[in-house]
C-alpha cells in the first residue's frame, strides 16, 4: 500500500509539474524506482539533479528481486535507494576498502580510522535503519567475501569509488584486486556499473592517475577489459560539460565538497556554477 501510495503522488506531481531531469518518469519509465527516490527526505533528494539516480539505476538495468553489491558505500546515499527497492527477495552487499589501505592516504587519524573499518561491520545494521523489507545484506571488504559469495551476483557497482583504488594500483594492486573480485563475485552474464569523475583526455596520465579524483574513460574501459569484462553501453546522464578540469585542479574543489574556497565567495561561486564533476558512467558485462 505504501508504495502504491508514493506511485500515486509520484505520477500526481509529475502531471502538475512535468518532467523533473532527475527523475523523469516519460524517460525511465519507473514508477516503483521513482516513487521510493522521491520518498527520502529533502536532505537527500538536494542533489538528484546532479547524481541523477533514476536515469543511472535504469542504465544499470537493476530490478527489483537482484543480488548487487556497492563499492564503497560510505553514508548509503545510493543504499537508501537500493535496499527498498531491490526488496526482500534481493540482496545488498557493501564492499569497504581492505583494512591497510586506510592509513595509505597519510591523512586519517589512528582514531578515525578506526571508525572506517569498523563500516564495514556495520554496513547490515545502516540498511536494517533504510528498510524493513527483509532484504538480504553483508558487509565486507575487497579481500574479505564471504564463502560462497563466488557467482552470485546480478551486479557490482562502482559509483566514484574507483579513482583511489586506481590511486594505489602501482603499490598495493588495490584496482586489480577490487575488479577481480567484480568478476569473480557476478554470475553469468552479471554486470558492473560504473560512475565515476571523468578526466580530460588530453590531460597527462600521472595526474589522472586518480589522486586528484579523475579516471580517464579509456583507461577505466581498459582496466575492465583487462580483468575479464566487455563494454555493453556508455552514457552521457552524468555528464558536466561545464567542468572541464586542468591538471592544477582537483574534483574536490567542487560541490559538495567546496575544498579551497571557503574564504573566497568568489571562487565558491565560480565552482558552484560549474557544478557537480563531469562523470562517465558506463555498463560492463563480465565474460
């Protein structure tokens, strides 16, 4: 009933006021998914027109029912969305970084890094507190699945969680490790989806090595053919064409983060016009 409920104010409001770009029901077609996006508070839905869920959770191809687990879920923006919607008969796993890679930013108290690993623990009860469906759920690390979890899954996901596993690959092989266990993870025809803030080609490859928050699409496209997956489809939903960043910048000094011009209003407003990053998003297939 409830979620009948939200399809019914979701259709109202589009009738009144037409296609919103976030979540545009002509578009997608997606009423369930729509309806439980417009359900959260107004906290989270601020930056739908910017991370524009419905659009990528369509182009993912994800429906209710599916095994899916999301790299790096941090505060569970997209879980909020994912574990009511893929339902009881789902699952919703999150994979945290291995527990060593946190001091390799240089940067993370002993303290706070404690509270990052202990996330991953605590990945269960966050989605118990976004839903009481029954849904299935776990949380582990990239070197840690569970036993059993081999070809399981419908799909993996990598929403900006692959430029600091790339930013590490050279020292610890933190990207080959995490899109192996991509591949071993999905079943048969299972798929990755992918986000991620999107470097300009021309730029140099050290400086889009990752650190500064940036992946060249080719070499995201590469590294996945490489690990034993096929391009399916490449959109453009995510995009920001406004945002076209030189090697002296970095993504965080972009919304939401703002990192840098706090004390400048006007650079903050330079960087609030530019938006949110420009981000490829792209759909594999595991071979």
């Amino acid at each position: 009933m409830q979620v009948l409920h939200r399809i019914l104010i979701t259709t109202l409001i589009f009738c009144l006021f037409g296609a919103f770009s976030s979540i545009s029901l002509a578009h997608d077609g997606n009423q369930v998914l729509a309806g439980i996006i417009m359900d959260r508070d107004a906290e989270q839905r601020a930056r739908d027109t910017q991370r524009r869920p419905l659009q990528t959770l369509s182009f993912f191809e994800i429906k209710p029912g599916m095994k899916v687990a999301e790299a790096l879920p941090g505060g569970g923006w997209y879980s909020r969305i994912l574990a009511p919607y893929l339902g009881k008969d789902g699952a919703l796993h999150g994979i945290n970084y291995n527990d060593d890679m946190w001091p390799r930013f240089g940067f993370f108290s002993d303290e706070r890094i404690t509270q990052l690993v202990a996330r991953t623990k605590e990945f269960p009860s966050m989605i118990a507190d976004f839903t009481d469906s029954g849904i299935t759920t776990a949380g582990f690390t990239f070197s840690t699945p569970p036993e059993g979890a081999k070809g399981t899954l419908d799909r993996v996901l990598f929403i900006r969680a692959l430029h600091n596993l790339n930013r590490f690959e050279s020292e610890a092989g933190t990207m080959t490790e995490a899109l192996n266990l991509a591949h071993d993870l999905l079943n048969d025809g299972g798929m990755v989806g992918v986000v991620q803030h999107r470097a300009p080609e021309e730029n140099s490859d050290d400086w889009a090595n990752g650190s500064s928050g940036y992946l060249k699409q080719s070499a995201v496209i590469s590294a996945f053919e490489n690990a034993g997956f096929e391009l399916v489809a490449s959109s453009e939903i995510n995009a920001n064409e406004k945002d076209v960043p030189t090697e002296d910048d970095f993504v965080w000094r972009l919304p939401p983060s703002l990192n840098g011009s706090s004390d400048d209003p006007e650079k903050r407003a330079a960087m609030e016009a530019i938006g949110e990053s420009d981000r490829m998003t792209l759909l594999f297939r595991k071979k």
